[in-house]
C-alpha cells in the first residue's frame, strides 16, 4: 500500500512485531509492507488509495450531478418549445377564428344588401 506523510514532521513507524523501523520525511510518499500498513496508519501516514478513492468518487458524483443538470435544461427546452407550438396554434386558429367573423359579417352584409334591393 502506498502512503503518504502530510504533515510537517519525520514520522517513524516501528513494526510492533520484528521491530522493523521506516522513517518518512514530510511529504515523503513510498510503499509499505503489508505487515507495517497498521502501524503506519496509525502513527499518522495517509493512504494514497483511499484518496484516489475519494476522487474517483467525487467525479462521479460530479458527472452524475451534471448530466442531471443536462437533462433539466433538455426538459425546460423542451417544455418552452411546446408552449410556443401551442401558444402558434391557437394565435393561427384565433386569426382563423378573426377571419371566419368577417367573411361571415361579409354575407350578412352582403345578403342584406341583396335583399334590400
């Protein structure tokens, strides 16, 4: 397992078993044997594949959040654009609606006009 020392201080690892030692700088990152990756943790080195971890999980989660975000703009476009289908449909038939009133005022007239006559 590989870790990393965050902090400012030379950490010192001792194996409780064998008493085997590693020293780690601040900043230092390197690979630990297996039997020492408790120790480690413990005396306060951080576990570069859990930070990974982290960020993996985080771009995921971002990825995930944006094409949600994606998906509501389609929808809000796509509800916008059937409002104005509707909204032209009923300006047409209200413009149909206009000239069906005024060719019918027209024959009135018009058969009045006639009829008078």
């Amino acid at each position: 397992m590989k870790l990393k020392n965050f902090t400012r201080d030379t950490i010192r690892v001792t194996a409780r078993i064998g008493g085997h030692v590693i020293r780690f700088k601040s900043g230092e990152e390197r690979s630990v044997p297996q039997h020492l990756e408790e120790d480690a943790i413990r005396a306060g080195l951080v576990p570069l594949d859990d930070i990974i971890d982290i960020a993996e999980r985080e771009a995921e989660l971002a990825s995930v959040i944006q094409s949600h975000k994606d998906a509501e703009a389609k929808a809000e476009v796509e509800a916008a654009t059937e409002q104005t289908k509707a909204l032209e449909e009923a300006a047409k038939k209200a413009k149909a609606s206009e000239a069906a009133k005024k060719s019918a005022a027209t024959r009135a007239a018009n058969a009045a006009t006639k009829a008078s006559e």
